[in-house]
C-alpha cells in the first residue's frame, strides 16, 4: 500500500509503501533511501531479512512469496517494473509501460500490472505478457485483488468508476469470469482468500463489507462496520484459514469478522416481556423498507482492534504467529502494530508489540504521544504521487520483447538461466531467458 500523502512527502521515516507478501510470512517496506523486507515469526523481534539502498523512491515493492524474486517500481520512473532475484543481486528483467503503474500483484503462476485504465497480465515464468485488458473504467487508486490459488487464479478489478462493480477475470484461461453488482457507491477495496474462492469487497462508503463466492458472485456474507459515519476503508485482509475478515480504515478502529453460517433453532416460546418484545420487533422486519431490514440481517464485528490513531494510511494482515492467530498492522507512521486474537471468545485485540520499520531496535508496548500518530495523512491516490515522476524508457539493447499494447522489455538480464522449482520458496519460479 501506498503510505505517502496527497502531496507526494513520504510517511514517518520517510516511508513510501508497506506491503505482506502472499501468506503473511514476511513485511515489504519501500522508502526513499530504498526497501527492506521484515520476517514475521516472532512478535518479540522484527527481523530485517535484506535491505537494498541502490535504488531509491521505492514506491512499490512485491515480494513472492517467500522466494527471492522481487518487483520493484520507483518514483523516479514511475513506468517502469523491475524484477529481481535479492539474494543474488541481479536484475533478472524490465518492462516500461505507456503510463504510471499504480500497483503490481504476484502469485506462482502469474505477474499482474495496473495502470488507470488497464491491467497487464504477465507469465511469471518467462515475464511475456498474455493478456492486456484495456479500456478499464478510470482506476486512480490502482485498485486490484490477485488470489494467490494456482487453480482459482482469479483477478478482481472496478468495472465502473460511479458504481460498486467488480469484475472478475480468469488469469489462466484468459477471458472474463463474471461481474458482481457488489454496491451502490463505487469500490474502495477487495481482497480474495487464500483458496480464491471468496471476495471481500467494501466501497468508498465504509459502512458494509461483503463477501462473495467465487466465480459465481453470489453474496455469502454481509458486515456492517458501523452506521455512525462513513470512513475510508483501507485494507480487508483474509486469515489463511478463510475464516476470518479484517477490515481497517482512516478511523481508530480495525474491526475483524468471522466468517461462521449461524445454524437455524426451532423457534421457542418466549417466556418473559423482553422475549414477546424481540419476537415482536423481528415478525415487523417484513414490514420495513428493504434497507431497514437489511441492517437487522447484517453481521457484526467479531473482534475489534483500537489504534493508537487516526487518520494514517495503512494496511491490515492476519497472520498466525508462534502458533497463535494476530492481527497486524503497517501503519504510516512507521509502526507495525502487532495483536492477539481470540479466535473463540474474539473481543478487543490486546496490543502485543509494536516495532519501528525502519529496522530500528526501539519496540514498545506503550501506546505512542500524540503527536506522533495523530497528524493526518490525506488519503490519496498513488497516481498523484507518482506523477512528479520521470519516465526513463528501457534502453534498446535489452528490448527482447515487445508488446503492441504498450508494455516494452522483458530482457532477462541474469547471465545464469537456472531450473528452479515454481514451488520452492528459497528461489524465485523459472525464468526463461529471452534472446530473440
């Protein structure tokens, strides 16, 4: 996620991007002296697994898995991926695009690219691009969801810019899957789970998140976040088991959801005032406008997590760390906030550790002073930051592929083309060099 404010300055510690990687293993952090990836096993110890300060203004940084391949976008040629193997050092290859990238998503079978009005679809084997999809509604935010299941490869994206559409698309066969009348005001975020089966989506509104069945878009779950005000979602973020929904925004308030169907009782007599009174108040529902009756319907929060501010960018991730379930959070005041949750009893989220992520070794349980969390950042979009930026196009000697629908590169710039295993998390998939 994008941490920097509307005007383009970068967060606390000069942060650009935080992102977790595919299963919630390790923490990717861009700035502007360069990135740095985090493992996640311990809550007692933030570990700093590699730091890279040769490229600066990162402001998108994937990693796969926990693989060392790598996909790196910088403000100062906002147009331009690189991919590249970290433990070895090398830039495996490059492609430019006609505009500025506003996100990158991975999984073991494909590479996907976002820019406001298309999305590319690369092989992650050899990097070629498949598929464009262009003339996408105007997609500011770089809004898009990748499941990480080699066999439900779903990619998610806006279909309208005025209303909640999602479009669904198949990145394996190459051809749309469906299209979900998700909400009424346009989406503000989505996220598959791990088995791709299952897409949260929330709009610009905040008030209700919904999951759906993948492909076949029909609502399975509806929550609603709150009714006192509208908020600005952030993040929603799946457990690995699929049975739990995180949701986070600008408020002070990261409320998670527990995906259970309730088991229908045989109806009981009520035996006392309040019992008549409920019965009651539920038979009139049918009576009430559609929308009334919808919030007597709607799920509540689980558990929910009360950060130390308000108003920050940030991204959300649960996680099982040391054998117990925890409620992550990045945050652009140069935190990762770690919680406990209780998967039976939920509850509020106890505050665990909190580590500093520019690799610092201050850690605090204690809650930060004001003045340190409580100044706002503006939520936008990171096309405005990026469009400073200056586009350097790939230098002609190492163009080996080039597509006609605007992405140009692909050269595979490793002198050593090795047979790596696609599941093996110690190395990136298998690369094809391309010498045409």
């Amino acid at each position: 996620m994008n941490l920097a404010s509307q005007s383009g300055e970068a967060g606390a510690g000069q942060l650009l991007f935080a992102n977790f990687n595919q299963d919630n293993t390790s923490l990717a952090v861009g700035s502007k002296s360069g990135y740095k990836f985090f493992s996640l096993s311990s809550v007692d110890k933030l570990e700093q697994i590699y730091e890279c300060t040769d490229t600066e203004d990162v402001c998108i940084v994937e990693r796969l898995f926990s693989s060392s391949l790598v996909a790196i976008v910088s403000l100062k040629a906002p147009r331009k991926l690189k991919v590249c193997h970290f433990k070895k050092g090398t830039e495996i290859c490059n492609y430019s695009y006609s505009n500025t990238i506003l996100a990158v998503k991975l999984n073991r079978q494909r590479l996907i690219v976002c820019l406001e009005e298309s999305l590319y679809i690369h092989n992650i084997r050899d990097m070629k691009v498949l598929h464009t999809i262009r003339e996408t509604p105007p997609n500011p935010a770089g809004l898009c969801a990748l499941s990480i299941n080699n066999d439900n490869c779903y990619l998610a994206y806006p279909g309208s810019a005025t209303i909640g559409e999602v479009q669904v698309f198949d990145t394996i066969n190459l051809r749309a899957a469906n299209m979900i009348p998700a909400h009424d005001s346009p989406l503000a975020a989505l996220a598959f789970d791990a088995s791709g089966t299952k897409l949260a989506t929330a709009s610009e509104k905040g008030t209700v998140i919904r999951v759906f069945s993948i492909p076949e878009g029909q609502k399975l779950f509806e929550f609603r976040r709150g009714v006192k005000r509208c908020v600005s979602i952030c993040s929603l973020a799946f457990s690995m088991d699929g049975m739990f929904l995180s949701a986070s925004s600008n408020t002070e308030t990261v409320h998670i959801f527990k995906l259970e169907t309730v088991k229908e009782k045989p109806p009981e007599e009520p035996t006392t005032w309040t019992g008549y009174f409920g019965k009651v108040l539920m038979a009139s529902t049918s009576y009430l406008p559609s929308q009334v009756t919808e919030m007597f319907n709607q799920g509540r929060a689980f558990a929910t997590v009360r950060l130390p501010f308000c108003g920050h960018k940030n991204i959300c991730s649960l996680a099982t760390i040391q054998k117990i379930p925890r409620l992550l959070v990045g945050a652009a005041d140069g935190y990762l906030y770690m919680y406990n949750l209780d998967p039976q009893e939920g509850g509020e989220c106890a505050l665990m550790k909190q580590h500093r992520l520019d690799g610092s070794l201050e850690t605090t349980n204690e809650i930060l002073d004001s003045a340190s969390h409580d100044c706002p950042l503006v939520t936008q979009t990171y096309g405005a930051a990026a469009g400073k930026g200056t586009y350097v196009p790939s230098s002609p000697a190492r163009l080996a592929y080039t597509d006609d629908l605007g992405a140009v590169g692909g050269a595979c710039l490793e002198d050593e083309a090795s047979a790596l295993r696609l599941d093996e998390d110690s190395e990136h998939p298998p690369m094809i060099l391309r010498t045409d």
